[in-house]
C-alpha cells in the first residue's frame, strides 16, 4: 500500500501538511438547507487550518495565563464547520472531550469532571435545543467553574459568541511550544452509558494517526488521493 506524501506524526502536523499540498480544494462541505433550495458552504484546506489556529488562540486567550498546560476542552455541538474548528484545535493542542448532548446534566456533569474541563463549548440559546441550558447547569456544578463559549447562537450578546470572537484572532501557524506531541493524549471518548456509568476513553495522537492510515488501507487509497477528493464527513458519525 503506497501511503506517500503523509510524513506526519501528530495531527497538527497532519492539518499542516494537508494545507500545504492541497490549499484551496474542498476540506468540508456544510449543507445549510435541503429546502426550498439547496444551499451549501465549502471550507478549504486553508481555512480550516488559518480556524483551526484562531480557536486555538481563542481558547489559550479565555483561559488566560495556562502556560505549558494542556487544556481539555468539552463540547456539545451539532456537525457545523465551528465544530470542527473546535474540535482540531483541541485536539492539536490539548484534549478534545465531545459529549453526547442527550445525555442527562448527571452524566454530562460526570464526564467533564472526570476530564478535568477548562473550558466547554456549546450550541448558544435558541428554541430548538436544550444544550445551553444543559451546558449552564453543568458548568454550574463543576468546582473550577469552567468557560463557558456559546456557538451559532448568542447567550450574551454577539461579543460572547464564537463565530464573533473567532474574526479578533490570527490565523497564522501556532508556535512548536504549544503543540502536542505523538504520545500525548488528544481526545477523550465516552462510552454509551447503556449499561452503566459512562466511561472515558483515551485516545493518544499516535492512535488516532495509525487509525486514518488503517482506514486508508482499508479503503485502498493514498494520501494524495484521499486529501484530493475533499473527504467529507459527520462527526457524529465519527464519534458515535
């Protein structure tokens, strides 16, 4: 199996060089509406890289002066572009904690304070969803009152919103001394909790890089071919 052009040991290392090769092509395909007409967003290789690096400088700028630590990031979100954004820039940088929105403020409460949570993202107030309210509560009972960041949705006006705050920061390439490394944890999956207690799981970047080369073997493509075809994908479908 030829796996040529990916030298990437991290995935920060991997959204760089996907960038580099590739620029301007299709990275993510966001379907706004299906009806009355089909409206859609495309985001490339390079924007998703220059967001990915103003979330990082978001989240390292709202938690003030964190040093060398890692910060864990828990996020409850639909599959929108700004998820994305979050959920790589966690991931580069520190642990990625997404959370399964249907579950109750107990579990929800559970898991982050098992992660150890910095800072929680969420879809913002709005009639449709609950997850605001389910974020507020849950940060409410952690004892190191975690940030709290609404996303598409303002809960305090535009100035706390992350699509709004998102413009104030550089999208330059982060600096070495931030980035994770090949053996450092990236992300923290739960378990369903169908049967008992949810649990977290820790995925290391080394696990998560051996895990799209073992799909790309499965799917008997290199990495040109795959970064080419604009790969598009749910993150539901990913984490769950």
């Amino acid at each position: 199996m030829n796996n040529t052009g990916n030298s990437s040991k991290t995935i920060y290392q991997l959204l760089t060089q996907s960038a580099e090769n590739f620029g301007h092509e299709p990275a993510l395909t966001y379907l706004q509406e299906i009806s009355p007409k089909f409206v859609d967003e495309t985001i490339s290789y390079l924007d998703l890289l220059g967001n990915i690096n103003r979330t990082v400088r978001l989240i390292r700028d709202r938690l003030g002066n964190i040093g060398e630590k890692r910060p864990v990031v828990s996020f409850m979100l639909p599959s929108l572009p700004e998820t994305h954004y979050i959920l790589w820039a966690a991931e580069s940088v520190g642990i990625a904690n997404p959370l399964n929105p249907l579950m109750s403020v107990d579990a929800l409460t559970a898991l982050t304070a098992k992660a150890e949570t910095d800072i929680i993202f969420s879809l913002g107030p709005n009639p449709h969803s609950d997850l605001w309210e389910k974020a507020q509560a849950v940060a409410a009972r952690l004892p190191n009152k975690p940030k709290l960041i609404p996303v598409t949705f303002s809960g305090n006006g535009d100035n706390d919103l992350f699509d709004k705050q998102l413009e104030n920061y550089s999208d330059a390439a982060l600096p070495t001394e931030w980035l994770s490394n090949s053996e450092d944890i990236s992300a923290y999956f739960h378990t369903g909790g169908t049967t008992n207690t949810p649990k977290l799981a820790m995925l290391t970047q080394a696990n998560q890089m051996y895990t799209a080369n073992a799909c790309l073997i499965l799917c008997r493509l290199d990495w040109v071919t795959w970064a080419s075809m604009g790969y598009r994908f749910s993150m539901w479908r990913v984490h769950y």
